[in-house]
C-alpha cells in the first residue's frame, strides 16, 4: 500500500524542515511507500523555498503546491487531498503538533479495516480559559447539530482511499472539515494521545476566529437555528399576550396607574437586539448561498511540482472546483 501525508503549511518557515526531517525519519523506519503533499497556502515567508528545495531533495516523495494567496486551511487540506494518491492517506499540521509516532499505530488501524483512524488530543497546554469554552462549546452544539462534532477531536486523521474520495466529492464552498468528517461517516475508530505544544512559529488562531470557527459550526449543518428563531419568537409573542392580559386586568381592579417607562424602554431594546441577531442569522444563511451560487473555485494554484512520477490525472471532482493558474490562459471568475 502507499501512504499519502497532507500537510497544509501557512507561515512555517520556522518549523517546516524539522517536519520533513522527522517524518521521513519515522516513515523510513515503518518500510511503507510515501509521499508527502504539502500545500503552502500563500505563505508570507520563506515556506515555499523551504518546500522548493525539499523537493528538490526528495523529488520522488514530495509533492508541492502553492496557492496564489491564503486561502485558509480548509482549502489547503481539500487541495492536498485531491492532490494525494495514496491508498490511505493522513492530514497532519506542519508544526509537529501532531507526533509523527503516531502514524505506526493509525496504520495498524487502518490495517483492521477502519476507513477513518482519528487521533483525539488531550487538551494539555492549552490555556484553560480556552479549554472551559471548547467543552461548553461542544455540549452546546452537539445537542442542536445533526452531526456530532467531538471536542479535541481536529484534522489529525488517517482517511482510507474511499473516505477521501467521498470527501472530495462533497462540492460545497463553505467547507468545516470537522463535521464534513463526521457527516461522510464509515467505519472510524478513535484513539487518543497527548497534545505536543507547537515547535517554533505562531498559532493562526485569534481569539475573534476561534468564535466565528464555532458560528461556522453551528450553521454549516442544518437549518435548526432558524427554526429556534421562529420558536423564540412564538414564546416572545405568548409572554407578550400574557403581560397584556396582566396590564388590562390591573387597570380594571385598580384603575390606570403611572406608565412603565423603563419596561417599555428595556422591551424595546431587547427585542431591537433579539431582532438584529435573527436578522444577522438569516443574513448568514444568504451569505452562504451567495457564496456557493457564484461556484468559484476553493483556491488557485500558482505552483506545484505535478511532474512528480506516479501522477494520477486530477479526476473529473477535481477539475470542476479546482483552477491552476497558467500563465497566459484565461482565468476562471
Ligand atoms: N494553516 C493553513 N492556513 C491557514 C492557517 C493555518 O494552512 O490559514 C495550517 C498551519 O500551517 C498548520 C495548521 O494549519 O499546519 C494548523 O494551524 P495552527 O497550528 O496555527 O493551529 P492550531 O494548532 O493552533 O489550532
Ligand atoms: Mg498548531
């Protein structure tokens, strides 16, 4: 069998070597046939040299690609994916936060039959306020998201050949990987292992992303907010009838007395707010159907080495979503 290692890289110069190296390591000792697609999304830095000479070094098992911009990681992993033609292949990030060592155990796995191998982490290192607001987060949305999305559970995964394809095939523009991975389904198993703090170089993560990823999250799946929205609104309009009934009622046993300005200012902005986030909720439903109707492409390459040896032509999924950029050939809008 052949093993195919995705590896989305945004700005690692600092820690990209060290990868290669430890990879190969730990790949040579296994005696299994590799290749390692890395996909420099719109590096700033010196990752693309790093890349270029890498495979340079190991032309027969690396394969690069390189996009016009940064896409983000999301399209990163979808293009190393429709890149790799391995039988089994494994996402990993470029900062060795996930322990190569690792891989030996996912094989085995993968040998059992399993068509996803997941390696959940341990949320060890992690600043704690991050870690408390994961864990609410994920109860949260578990009880409201068709799929299950488990916490500590992230890209780190071993996909068979039939996992990819069906990933691969799913055309959607607004990709969350994490519970793409759960909705394909198949056989998958899960083990856990402790979290490595990041070698060199920075997180991608800020604070303000972390929160739109979990919005993302809870609207990528299904139209169960809109429906809460419509039920709040039912309990608004029931609270509503009943306060009347109550305001009536006093007036009549005890006659009109002065008027609630403050309750009336307090339900005025309050249902000015609850009305805004409704109207915000929908807007994020169009948006999303604004941005798959204009079916651009997830990203654009600018370089790769495709004449690696053992290239399999792209296949018809990804020639519909994915557009190279050729220099003097009319671009897709
Ligand atoms: N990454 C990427 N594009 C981006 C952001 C991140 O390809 O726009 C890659 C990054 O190079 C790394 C992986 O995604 O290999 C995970 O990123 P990071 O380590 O910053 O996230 P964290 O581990 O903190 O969740
Ligand atoms: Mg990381």
């Amino acid at each position: 069998m052949k093993l195919s290692i995705v590896v989305p890289c945004y700005n690692e110069e600092a820690v990209i070597s060290r990868f290669d190296e430890r990879i190969r390591t730990v790949l040579g000792e296994l005696a299994v046939e590799y290749e390692l697609c890395y996909v420099d999304d719109g590096s700033a830095d010196g990752t693309l040299l790093r890349l270029r000479s890498i495979a340079q070094q190991h032309r027969t098992t690396t394969r690069y690609l390189s996009f016009s911009r940064n896409f983000g990681k999301e399209p990163a992993m979808l293009a190393g994916l429709k890149e790799a033609t391995g039988d089994a292949v494994i996402i990993m990030d470029a900062d060795l936060q996930h322990p190569p060592e690792l891989i030996e155990k996912m094989l085995d796995l993968y040998q059992l039959g399993h068509d996803q191998v997941v390696a959940k982490r341990s949320r060890e290192g992690d600043r704690r306020l991050r870690t408390a607001l994961s864990r609410m987060y994920y109860r949260a949305v578990n009880s409201w998201v068709d799929v299950e999305l488990a916490d500590g559970v992230g890209d780190f995964r071993l996909l068979s050949r039939t996992a990819v394809d069906a990933l691969i095939s799913l055309p959607e523009y607004n990709r969350f990987s994490k519970g793409l991975f759960s909705w394909i389904g198949f056989d998958t198993v899960t083990f856990d292992y402790r979290n490595a703090a990041r070698e060199a170089g920075e997180t991608k993560w800020r604070f303000g992303s972390l929160i739109n990823y979990g919005i993302d999250g809870m609207l990528s799946f299904n139209c169960r907010p809109l429906r809460a929205a419509i039920y709040t609104g039912l309990g608004l309009a029931f609270c509503a009838s009943l306060y009347t009934l109550w305001i009536i009622g006093a007036a009549a046993v005890g006659g009109i007395t002065a008027p609630g300005y403050v309750t009336l200012v307090a339900i005025i902005v309050g249902l000015g707010g609850l009305q805004m986030v409704m109207l915000g909720l929908i807007g994020e439903y169009i948006g999303r159907i604004y941005y798959e109707s204009k079916r651009r492409p997830h990203f654009l390459v600018k370089e790769s080495n495709g004449t690696a040896p053992g290239r399999r032509p792209a296949s018809a999924a990804a020639r519909s979503t994915t557009a190279r950029v050729t220099p003097g050939a009319p671009q897709a809008g």
